[in-house]
C-alpha cells in the first residue's frame, strides 16, 4: 500500500500504478482509499456551544437577515455587469466539465 502511495505522490494514475504493481486498478483505488481514511485526523467537536446558532425563527423574519430584500445574482452582489457574469459562468461551465 505504501508502495502505491508514493507511486500516486510521484504522478501515476491508478491504471499506471495498477500494471507497474500487477493489479487491477479498483485494488489500488481501494487501497488508496483506505490509506487516505486512516491518515485524515478525526475531529472532535471539543467546544460546547451555549445555545442555539440561529436566533429563534431563523433569520427570514428579521428585517436584516440574509434573505430581506430582493434576490440578487452572485454576479450582482460581485458588481459583475450581465455580460461579464455571463462570460464567469461560461467559463466555470468549461473548467469544471472535466471533473
């Protein structure tokens, strides 16, 4: 496991580090996998809040919560004009296409 790890630190894709290995690359997937689930830390919520975090009723009713006033574009909000928020979203479009 420790092998294909470092093969994925160098580049490989698990194809790659499936034939260097003679594996298949859904073994080494999984042993990726499993690798990454016991290095990530576990986090343990160690602060006790007091109280709710949202006032009672939540923030619509309040004339200065989130959602008073008339829903705006995140374009709006960024002072993009129409075209410029256009071209943002295309181009978000492109680049999360090969994800």
């Amino acid at each position: 496991m420790a092998l294909a790890v470092r093969m994925r630190g160098e580049g490989m894709s698990t194809h790659q580090i499936g034939a260097e290995l003679a594996v298949s690359h859904q073994t080494v997937m999984r042993d990726l996998a499993r690798w990454d689930e016991r290095q990530s830390p576990v986090v343990h919520n160690v602060v006790q809040f007091p109280g709710p975090s949202r006032p009672r009723g939540g923030n619509l009713d309040r004339p200065d919560g989130p959602d008073s006033g008339p829903a705006r574009t995140t374009g709006e909000v960024m002072g993009l004009t129409v075209r410029e928020e256009a071209m943002a979203r295309a181009i978000a479009s492109m680049t999360n296409h090969g994800r």
